[in-house]
C-alpha cells in the first residue's frame, strides 16, 4: 500500500485546509474580478485596452508555466504556496494605496495584472499538485469538485456583489480587501503539516540533485508528448482557453453597451451566471459517476458552440443569463474530469514539470485569445467576439470526439496505475520516504466519515 493512501474514506483536514485558504483567495479575486474592469472604464473606452487587462493576467502562462513546473517538482509545494499568496497581496495591497491618493493610470492595470499572473501561474501549478498527495485516487473527482465550487461560491455568489458595492463606495476599497484575503490564505497554508516535496521515482532519470533544470523540463516535454490522450487534452483546451479568452476580456463592455448593465448591477450580472458553475462544481463528481466521463467530456465539449452562438445573435439579459449560465456549468464540469484525469495519469514526481508543460499549451492560449477578442471587438463590434468563440469551440470538439475515445481513456487509467503500483511497491522499500499525508490533524474533526 502507498504510504499516500490511509484508510479514512473522506479528504481529510490537511485538504479542508487547503480549500479554506484556496476559498479565501477566491473571495478576494471575485472583488478584483468586477472591481479592475470597472476601474478600466473609468480611464479609457478602447475595447483593445480593456481586453489586455484580461491578455496581461494570461501572458505569464504562456512565459512561467514550464519554469513554474519544475519549481514545483523541486521545492515544498506548501512554501510555494505562501510565497504566491504573499507576493499577490503585496501587489494588490500597492494598487489600493495608488487608488487612494488618486494616482492610477492604465499601464499600472496591465502591470497588476500581470503580477497577479505570475503569482497565480505558482500558485495554480502547487496546488493542483498538492492535492494527489493530500487525497486518495477515487477521491479526486470529489476533492477536485468541492474546489471549483467554493472557487465559483466565494468568487462569483459573494466576492463579486461584494466588489462592486466597495467599489461604489471608494475606488480603492476593494484592492485593498483583496490584498488582505491573500494574507489569510497564505497563513492558511503555510498551516499544513508534513512534507510536500515531490518523491522521485526510484527509475527517474532527471532528479533534482543530479540533473539541470533544463532537463528535467525536457523530460516533462517528452513525457506529455509521447502520452497521446493528454496531449490532444492539452490541443483541445487550448482551443477552449482561446475561445473563453477572446469573448471575456470585453465582456465588460459588452454588458454596458449591448445590454445596457449599469456598473452597479453588472456584479449582480456575473454573480447570476455563477450558479452554473456551482453547480457543476457541487453535482459534478456524480454527474460524471452516473454518465460516465466520455460522454461527460463530449457534452461540456458541445453545448459551449451553441450558447456563444445564442449569445451573439441575441443580446438581451435574460437571454444571455441563461446562455452564460449553461456554458459556465459545462466548462466547470469539463475542467473537472481534464484536472481529475490529469492527476491520475501523471506520475507524482514528473506532475509538476508535466502539468507546467500542458498549462503553457492550454493556458498560454489565453492572452492570444484575450488580445483577438479586443482586435474582433474593436473591428466587428462587440458580438462578433462570440461568433469568433464558436468557432474556436467547435475545432476543440473535433478533437475531443476523435481523440479522446472511450477505450483510449480507459487504457491511459490501466497503464497509469499498473505505473502506480510499482512506484509504491518500490517506495515502500525506500526507508527515506516521506509520508505524504497527515493522520492526526485536529481538521479531520471536519472529514465526513461516510463519504465514498
């Protein structure tokens, strides 16, 4: 038995921990969310300087998302952790005290934003990371599931309404909210027990002691390249990443101009579309657990063409609402069997370098698609960007349906786990092994005992 597995069915206290801090973060992030385009429009009408807002927070994917990898895979993960959170709140906690003394200009959003970036891009590649070491396998969907929805809840349902109030109140209000929620999150988890460095496999060729960097990002390279299914889940993600990109980074203006959404009420707007996404995030594990994640992936993969397709036609709230809504719960549900399927096809000690590798594939499509949706916008009109995502969207689903078939699924999962099994049966015989989950933390008071 690996020493990551223990015998209680629940997550554990080590990963409500984990949640508590990841949720607080996201309380702030739903006050930036609404607070930094709203700031945007006071300082200019271009929807291609609004829409780089959204292109400066993805470009460090694109830069950072590999060297990030290989920084998990070579530190505590824990510490990266409250580095990230720390180095965030510095920067948030800056952009408040310049909104004070009236002092913000628009390069200072695009530099904030690709702080916040880079911060997330650590973040992100550490706590996706942690959570295969915090939880049993068959638990992933559920731990995975609980995560998006305390993301969407705290995000979206209260950081978001939250936001736009503080942001009526005084301009810097909300930044300076954000920062503090950054410093609670990183106490949070510089509070987790035990050891979260990465285990070398016993038949690694690239460790961190022996080997460059540079190889050992290599080796992440030619791992993810050679495993076809999660290859062409990286092409297809990408593919959805750009399509989400182009038509985000002016939604702001969209809401304005096409349906008329004061900056009051345009909180309450992105907080409606949100409950898809909790629910996804809530119902999501049994969801795929009933229909299986084939079929699961195909319609998260599908319904997306057809709402941004409804969206550009028809711009009128409710309709829209009930659009964003249904595409905000398949992308939740799709992300949900991607991270899931993903931490149980890597192998523990290659995941951060491999996770890194696909994030600057998928994920560092997002300024690319952030910066054509203000091109599309600013030469089309502010529909066209969700024409331009269907597009996009239904390339992805071409993928999806051809690739990720059923028996190519369920080979990947057989192959991973015969890996597994060596990997512990080889750890197991490593005195200096490190325990990768904590058995008495006071949180498992909080850790359903029935839960399956």
């Amino acid at each position: 038995m690996s020493k990551r597995t223990t015998a209680r069915t629940g997550l554990g206290g080590s990963y409500w921990r984990l949640l508590a801090g990841s949720a607080i973060s996201n309380l702030g992030d739903g006050v930036l969310v609404v607070a930094l385009p709203l700031l945007a429009t006071t300082l200019t009408d271009s929807p291609f300087s609004v829409g780089l807002i959204s292109a400066f927070f993805t470009i460090p994917w694109l830069l950072l998302a590999i060297p990030a990898g290989a920084v998990v895979d070579r530190v505590d993960r824990r510490t990266l952790l409250v580095w990230a959170d720390l180095f965030r709140a510095a920067l948030v906690g800056l952009l408040a005290l310049a909104a004070a003394f009236d002092g913000v200009q628009l390069w200072m959003l695009w530099a904030l934003a690709f702080g916040l970036g880079a911060g997330e891009v650590f973040f992100d590649s550490a706590s996706t990371a942690i959570v295969p070491q915090l939880v049993a396998p068959e638990q992933l969907e559920r731990a995975n599931g609980w995560r998006g929805a305390a993301e969407v809840t705290l995000n979206t349902f209260v950081g978001i309404p939250i936001g736009s109030t503080l942001f009526a109140a005084a301009v810097w209000l909300p930044f300076g909210v954000d920062a503090a929620t950054f410093v609670v999150a990183a106490m949070l988890a510089a509070s987790l027990r035990g050891s979260f460095r990465a285990q070398p496999s016993s038949t690694s060729t690239a460790t961190a002691t022996t080997t460059s960097m540079r190889a050992e990002v290599r080796e992440g390279f030619r791992w993810l390249w050679n495993h076809r299914l999660l290859r062409s889940m990286a092409i297809a993600v990408a593919l959805t990443n750009l399509a989400f990109a182009a038509t985000e980074s002016t939604f702001v203006l969209f809401a304005r101009d096409e349906l008329g959404v004061s900056a009051r009420m345009f909180g309450v707007l992105v907080g409606v579309v949100g409950a898809g996404a909790l629910a996804a995030g809530i119902l999501g594990a049994k969801l795929v657990e009933k229909v299986g994640r084939r079929f699961a992936i195909l319609v998260a993969a599908f319904t997306p063409v057809l709402t941004m397709i409804a969206v550009g036609i028809l711009p009128v709230v409710w309709w829209v609402v009930l659009m964003v809504t249904v595409q905000a719960m398949m992308i939740t549900l799709w992300s949900i069997v991607a991270v899931s399927l993903r931490q149980q096809l890597v192998p523990q000690h290659l995941f951060g370098r491999v996770n890194g590798v696909y994030r600057w594939v998928s994920w560092g499509a997002m300024p690319v698609g952030g910066a054509a949706g203000g091109l599309v916008a600013a030469w089309f009109g502010l529909r066209a960007p969700y024409f331009f995502g269907a597009a996009l969207m239904a390339l992805a689903y071409l993928v999806i349906v051809t690739r990720l078939t059923r028996p190519a699924i369920a080979a990947a999962l057989a192959d991973a786990h015969s890996q597994h099994l060596a990997a512990d049966e080889a750890t197991e015989r490593d005195d200096d092994a490190t325990p990768l989950s904590i058995e008495r933390d006071p949180f498992d008071l909080f850790n359903d005992p029935g839960a399956g």
